[in-house]
C-alpha cells in the first residue's frame, strides 16, 4: 500500500477511527465505511475502563494527542474496591491512575463520539448503513467476529458515589469478573464470563445481586447490552497481508480480562503509520505487542488454571503493592511466563475451524 492516495477502512470503532484519523492528517483520502449508522456500535453511553497499563505512556496523553483539540470525558481511577471469592473487600490504590473511566457511543464527549469529530475535522469520510467486505478496503476494523467471552451489563443513572469495583469468585463468574462502575450519576454493572457462554445471564444476575448487598445497587431484572470478546492470537508473519487487520478484528485484545480499547487505538495507529512508512504490519506490531500478547496469554492460563488460588493471589498484590505497577507487573516478560504461555498453546488448542483465517495463530474459539 506504499505510496497509496486513497484509504478505505471498514469498520468506525476505536480501531478503524485512529487508523482513519492518523492516515486523514497526513493527506490521505480516507472512506470509512460502518455497518450502522454511526458509530459506537452498540454502546449508548456505556462506561468503560481505558487502561494505563501496562504501558508507561499515560493513556490520556495518548488519547489527547489523537483528538487534538476534541474534548472527551475522562474519569481518574486511582483506588480500586476488589471482592475476592470469599467475599472480603481489598482496595487496590495508585499513584498514577491505573485507568480512565470514560463513555462509549456517539453522544460528542464520548470516545467514540470524539473520535469522529477529529476525523471529520482531519476530512474522513463517512459511509454508514455500509457492509464492507475485506476483498473492498485497505484496512479491517470491524471487531471481533467470534466469541471466546461473553458480557451482560446494565447502563443507567444513578445516585452511588463514584467509584470502581470488581469480584473475583468462578460461583458468580467463570473465568471471568463482575464489576460495577460510577461516575458522575452514570453506573455500570456487568458480568463478563469467559467460556461459559451459556452462564452469562445467571451470572449478571448474580453480579447484581451481590453488588445490591455490598453497594447498594438497585434491582435490575434485564440487561442493556450483551457483548462478546474474541480472543485470538494474531499471526506476525500472515497480518503483513492486505487488508490490514487491526482492533478486536485483527487480535489486538488483552486476554486476561478482555480490556481491548487501547489495543484498539494502538493498532489502528501503527497499522496507519505503517501504511504511511511502507513498513510491513507484522513485524512491526510484533515489536510493540508481541511480548504482551505472549504475557497475556499466561496470565489467563494461570488466571483459568489457579482458580480461586490465583484470585487470592491477585488481591494480596493490590492490596499491599500499587495497583497500576500491579497492572504493569503482570505483563513484565520472565521465563516462567514464557513457558506458561507456550503450555497454554499447547492446552488450548487451536480450532480445526478456526474463523479467523490467516490471521490466526491461536484461538480457542468457541462452538455455538
Ligand atoms: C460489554 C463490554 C464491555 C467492555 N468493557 C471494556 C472496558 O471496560 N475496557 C476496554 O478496554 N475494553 C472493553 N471492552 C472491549 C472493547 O469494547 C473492544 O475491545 C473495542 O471496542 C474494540 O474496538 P474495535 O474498534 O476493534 O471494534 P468495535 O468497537 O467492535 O468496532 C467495530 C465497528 O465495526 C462495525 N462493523 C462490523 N462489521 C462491519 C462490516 N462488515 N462493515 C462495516 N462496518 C462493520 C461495527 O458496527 C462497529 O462499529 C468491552 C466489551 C464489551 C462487549
């Protein structure tokens, strides 16, 4: 794609919308075409953590200098409020904040929303109500297309202090985590589960329910939004391929909790940039994420394998280290964390009907 005047992209989430945004500045023509119409997908407002972790770089910099001079909510969090399996409350604290809470959707101060105001203003153009097939565009960004985690959650109003908190325990989560989210009069309360698709619903109820008793949150009988996380491993060698893959789309998710937005702005910067230098995709994302992907992937081997153990463990860390550098710590490279990951391979193996295609490298996709 060397030398390329015009760029299409499928795809207006995070991912698509930095790709767009960064390719826009330099004076490229860009057409991003989104299945709906407009962007954010389904999120409405929904609150979601941007992470500061694990890298240095402060992710509100990062997000400022995408935007420009688009404003965008962002919300702080330096004390996290963290339920382990027995139920005792551990807080979790931070110098720096260990991530911003912010919204997802259309409304302008959201991410997504902010997003593309900057890209309009560097001269994106938008197509939506648009299905764009990957043979049609330059780069895919259309999120994740299979589900290896599932969430339930509920987005309102509310009148709980702000604040953060999550439970650890596989009896109202498997594999996964509840958690409840505030600020400024808007709440989240949710259940991701991984693997156990079928428990979703039973373990949002659970998640209410426990939350009602510890933070006093309302009733509620159904959900807002159901949400599935596809996490797969990308493949250096195939992702130099056009189109590009870059976002959920193209792997670049955390797998230890599914936290995918900033992997999501990172990679449809990079691949943008790459486009720009000619550099081939592969390598260079491999140099930025690979060995957090590979961390990644241990620490989800040991979150599935510890169980309750692991849970405790995590906890005693946040609750006597800071939390951020906690964060940090768990994807710092160490030999013990690079055979987990290759055992984790080796366990979780790769689906003969796999649906990723050639960007695949591992995945452990789920039926149904
Ligand atoms: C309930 C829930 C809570 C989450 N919470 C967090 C959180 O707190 N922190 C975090 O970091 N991550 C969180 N995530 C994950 C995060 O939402 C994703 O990692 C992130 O949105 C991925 O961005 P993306 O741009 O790759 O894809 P998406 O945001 O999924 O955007 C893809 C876009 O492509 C469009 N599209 C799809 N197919 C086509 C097509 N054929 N043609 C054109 N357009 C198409 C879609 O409509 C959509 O607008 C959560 C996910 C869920 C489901």
């Amino acid at each position: 794609m060397e030398n390329q005047e015009h760029v299409v992209i499928a795809g207006a989430g995070p991912a698509g919308l930095a790709s767009a945004i960064t390719l826009a500045r330099a004076g490229l023509s860009v057409e991003v075409r989104e299945l709906r119409g407009d962007v954010g997908g389904h999120f409405r407002g929904n609150l979601q953590l941007l992470t500061n972790y694990p890298d240095l770089e402060d992710a509100r910099t990062e997000l400022c200098s995408l935007l420009g001079s688009v404003p965008v909510s962002l919300w702080p969090q330096r004390s996290a409020q963290l339920f382990g399996p027995s139920g005792k409350c551990v807080s979790g604290r931070s110098s720096e904040p260990f991530g911003y809470l912010l919204h997802r959707g259309p409304d302008p101060t959201a991410l997504d929303g902010a997003l593309k105001r900057a890209a309009e203003e560097a001269g994106v153009q938008f197509r939506f109500h648009t299905r764009a097939r990957p043979e049609e565009v330059d780069i895919v960004a259309t999120g994740g297309a299979a589900a290896q985690g599932v969430a339930r959650e509920w987005f309102g109003r509310t009148e709980l202090p702000d604040g953060f908190h999550a439970v650890f325990d596989n009896r109202i989560c498997p594999g996964g985590f509840g958690y409840l989210l505030v600020a400024e009069g808007y709440t989240v309360v949710g259940a991701a589960v991984v693997r156990h698709r079928e428990r979703a619903q039973e373990a949002f109820h659970k998640t209410v329910r426990f939350f009602r008793e510890r933070a006093g949150v309302p009733r509620i009988e159904h959900p807002t939004l159901s949400g599935s996380l596809d996490l797969f491993l990308p493949d250096p060698e195939r992702t130099n391929m056009r189109p590009l893959h870059v976002g959920e789309a193209g792997g670049f998710a955390d797998h230890l909790f599914g936290f995918g937005i900033r992997l999501a702005l990172q990679s449809g910067v990079l691949a943008a940039q790459c486009v720009l230098s000619g550099r081939a995709f592969g390598p260079a994302w491999e140099e930025h994420f690979g060995q957090r992907f590979e961390m990644g992937l241990a620490n989800r081997f040991l979150y599935e394998t510890g169980g309750h153990l692991a849970y405790r463990w995590f906890l005693s860390k946040a609750s006597c280290s800071d939390f951020r550098e906690v964060g940090q710590a768990l994807y710092k490279p160490n030999a013990a964390k690079r055979a987990l990951a290759v055992l984790a391979r080796a366990v979780w193996k790769k689906q003969p009907d796999c649906i990723h295609g050639a960007q695949c490298v591992w995945c452990r996709l789920q039926k149904g």
